[in-house]
C-alpha cells in the first residue's frame, strides 16, 4: 500500500482473502478488485464462487493506528443502537497492524443499490426532494444525540466512549481531545495550527512572497483573544454528533429509500453551530441551479425548529469560516487578513455595542495582509449570505 511517492507498506492479500472468505462463509474466492485508491484508505470488492455474495474491505492509511478503525467501527455501532439510520453491517475488523494480514481492515456487507451521485442527474425533481427528505430526517435523528465532549466514539470496555479527535492525532501536539468547553478545543486548534507552522520551511528573514511566521503567530494569538466575542449563544454551542462528508457519493439508494450512508470515519461530536449546517450535498457554489437553492431552503424550513434562528447570521457564517482556516493550515497569511477584517468591522462582530474591540493591528500587519483568497472580506461573506440565504418565499415545489 503506498503511502507517499517513495513509501511502499505491504500487506498480505492472500490472508485478507482467507478472512473475507471465512466472513462469506465461502470456500472459494473468485475475485478480488480494488475499488477506491485514495491518499486516505483502499477499498477492495471480495466476491465468492460459492454462494454468488461478495462484502467491502476497508484499509486505512496507517496514519493513526487503532483511532481511526476504532471510531469508524464503534460510531456505526453506536448508530444502529440509537438511531434508524441506515448504516454499513461490519463483518469484521482489526484496529492494530500485528496481524495475518499486516494492516488495519474493516470488513463490511457492501451497500445495497447505488450512490446517489451515480443516478442524480437521471432522477426527476420530486425523487431527489424525496432523498432529501428522507436525508434530512436522518440529519434530525444524528442532530439530536448529544455529548458534554468534543471528541470522537470509541468503546471502553462495554460502554461508549468520547475521545481524541482523529484530525489532532495526526499531528504532533499535547492535547488531542476529548474537551469539555469550546474554549479549551480552541486554545487547542491555536496549538494545532502553531504546529503546522513550525512544520513550513521558513526563514529568518522576510523574502519575498513570504510570509513571516511570527505575523502568523501574532494572529493565532489574537484570535484566541478575540474568539470568545465572536463565538454564538450557549444554545449553539452544545455538542451534537457530526458527519462531516454527507456527500452524494456516500448515500446508496435503492427501491425509492436511502438504503445506506457510508463515511463514518471523520465523523465526531461537534458544537451545534457546525453540525447544523447543511450537508456537503446540499452546500451553496456558483451557478447552481434554482432546484439546487430550493432544496438547501427545504433543509433550512425543516431544521429550524431545532435550532435558534441565529444560525444563519452573517457573523456566524465568518466565524464557522475562519475555524475552517485554521483547522485546514490553509493560509497563513489568510488568518491574519481575518484578523485585520475583525478590528475594522468590529461594529458587524460585535454582539454588545458598548464592548470594545480586544485586540488591534499595526500599520505593518495591514501592509503585509493585503486581501487574500483564503478567506473572504467581511463585506464578501454578509454579501454571499444574503445572495444565498434569504428565504425565497415564492419559489415552492409543486
């Protein structure tokens, strides 16, 4: 299995065979075919001569050994026992490498029918608002299991468990999670984006095109100064369980019903104010179609009774963005560009307007953060929200 451009990691397929085979209750396999081949993990069809049965096996990049096989398997379980959502039958699984076959696996039924993202564009207009319905019931169910933690499931001994979350475990700092407040998981996204830039080739002295890192950290600093200002009410901020990658291509579909949602893998509990956004099928971009728009409104008319109506504010919007920044390492020059935007519109941010705002920037951060693509402008994202966002009253589904 490679894992990088000069990285090879091997792993027996001849005794993956032997378990899939056992899994079948098969004697003999007929076929084995790669299916998926991503940075991330492999995925393998194992079909039978016997019994005509075939089943998924599942091998993670080995980036987070025992975490990342350990989460997958029990959120599903944890799943099936407290929701109706259709989710993957797990055959088998192994979550450390020191076995026949020399990797972590997961072994599951494969899912009946097909992804959502095969047969969308041949399905009429009242098929894919069923979907969608039938979606964003399962979005409701998955909205509603709560936690006093951010973190992922894990299982201790018999019971379920919150624990690290998988994107910190991948990188080299003290905290990985579970957190019990939004302050102490933010604190720990500054040191997680802190390691990323230890992580850049940097130099002493500016160049240019560069960017200097001690701007970077001048801005993690002060956005952990300002971000209690800008967090949202308490009521959005308690911590529901989230799937990240609610994308067409991991809903199967068969006979009118959604049969399975797959990608469990990523997902973990989460303040409400991100997991309430719609799912990743039915997230705004440019020229989409009016279909696309009213589908994400039928989302928001049915969501809103769970959640406070300032889950769509403009303020909010910037605030899930800029968390998005620094979790993804995209910029360093787009976090202190946000940085300068939050000083000079700090009446927009604001949520009492006697505060002054805490923090302030130097005539040489607004040189060096000249608008960058990274992040939008203030005035971008309240433009982006009220072209999208407002609700389009007259335009219904018949």
């Amino acid at each position: 299995m490679r894992t990088g451009k000069s990285k090879y990691i091997p792993f027996n397929i001849y005794a993956l065979e032997r378990i899939a085979s056992k899994d079948l209750g098969s004697d003999k396999i007929c076929s084995i075919r790669l299916t998926v081949d991503s940075p991330c993990e492999k995925w393998f069809e194992i079909s039978d001569s016997t019994n005509q049965s075939s089943c998924i096996v599942k091998i993670p990049f080995p980036s987070v050994e025992f975490y990342r096989v350990e989460n997958e398997v029990h959120t599903i379980d944890y799943l099936r026992q407290n929701t109706t959502l259709p989710v993957p039958r797990i055959l088998s699984h192994c979550s450390h490498s020191e076995n026949a076959v020399g990797m972590e696996y997961i072994i599951l039924e494969p899912p009946l029918g097909r992804s959502l993202d095969e047969v969308w564009n041949i399905l009429s207009s009242n098929e894919r608002k069923g979907y969608i319905l039938e979606l964003i019931d399962f979005k409701l169910q998955i909205l509603r299991l709560t936690s006093d933690k951010i973190g992922c499931i894990y299982k201790k001994s018999t019971h379920f468990a919150v624990g690290p979350l998988l994107s910190f475990l991948e990188h080299d700092i003290p905290e990985c999670g579970p957190w019990h407040t939004l302050d102490h998981y933010l604190h720990s996204l500054a040191a997680l984006y802190l390691s990323h830039l230890k992580s850049r080739k940097s130099s002493a002295h500016d160049t240019p095109g560069h960017f200097p890192s001690r701007l970077s950290k001048v801005a993690i600093q002060k956005f952990l100064q300002v971000a209690p200002y800008l967090q949202p009410p308490k009521d959005l901020c308690k911590f529901v369980l989230h799937h990240p990658d609610l994308s067409l291509s991991n809903i199967y579909v068969y006979e009118g019903r959604i049969s399975c949602i797959t990608g469990w893998s990523s997902s973990a509990f989460q303040p409400l104010f991100e997991a309430v956004q719609p799912p990743k099928c039915l997230q705004r971009f440019d020229g989409e179609s009016i279909e696309a728009t009213l589908l994400r409104k039928l989302y928001y008319d049915k969501i809103t009774p769970l959640v406070p109506a300032q889950f769509t504010s403009p303020r909010l919007d910037f605030f899930r963005q800029l968390l998005r920044l620094i979790l993804s390492h995209a910029s360093p020059k787009g976090l202190s560009c946000a940085i300068v935007d939050i000083v000079e519109h700090w009446n927009i941010f604001r949520s009492n307007t006697e505060i002054e705002c805490p923090i302030t920037v130097s005539k040489r951060e607004k040189r060096k953060t000249l608008r960058c693509e990274s992040l939008p402008a203030v005035s971008e994202v309240i433009f982006d929200h009220n072209r999208w966002e407002v609700p389009i009253e007259d335009m219904v589904y018949e």
